[in-house]
C-alpha cells in the first residue's frame, strides 16, 4: 500500500510539472490546427479542409471572433512578460540575504562596469 501510494504522488507531481499552462496551450493549438473540423470553425475556410492560403479568421469562421482575441492576447504576452521583467529587475537584490562578502563583490563590479 505505501509504495503504491508513493508511486502515485511521484506520478502526480511529474504531471504537474510537466503540464503547465504554456505546454497545455500548445496541446490544445495543435490539436486545434490539426482538425480539419475545428481549423474550419476558428479560421474558416472551406469546411473539412484546412487551408493555409487566406488570413485567419475568414469571413466565414464561426469562432473568428475568439481566434482574434486570442491572436491580440498573443501578441501582447512579450511586451507584458518583458515589462515584468523590468519591474522584477529594477527592485534590486534584497541586500538582506546576501553574504557581506558577496554584497561587497556585487558593488564593486557594478563600479567596474
């Protein structure tokens, strides 16, 4: 019982690890890409076939309006990511936690540089 119980929480925490939201994400796109049916009913097209030639969404495409809100979301997730970066960065270390021999070394390559 207990290694059977140990083996599930080992299989349970590698599948948290493994699927996170962004591998998800990029699952469920190919799944959606791939399926003629689903390709049709967010890009458009003719249905049954998937057609790479004209801009998604069409016309036609019964979901265009979520494919254009998830391509804005797209587009606007390096700009945000790097503008939290920014903000993460320009906090500084917290000098607290570091060793005064390592706070030191840190000045003095910051004054080299």
């Amino acid at each position: 019982r207990r290694t059977v119980d140990t083996g599930a929480n080992v299989l349970n925490t590698i599948c948290q690890r493994i699927f996170v939201p962004p591998v998800i994400g990029v699952v469920l796109g190919l799944v959606c890409a791939s399926q003629p049916h689903l390709f049709w009913l967010l890009c458009g097209g003719e249905l049954g076939h998937i057609d790479n030639t004209h801009k998604c969404p069409a016309e036609n495409a019964v979901l265009g309006s979520l494919s254009s809100g998830l391509r804005l979301l797209g587009n606007a997730a390096v700009p945000l990511n790097l503008m939290l970066l920014g903000i993460s960065l320009s906090k500084g270390p917290s000098w607290e936690s570091l060793p005064l021999p390592t706070t030191m070394a840190i000045v003095v390559a910051k004054m080299v540089v």
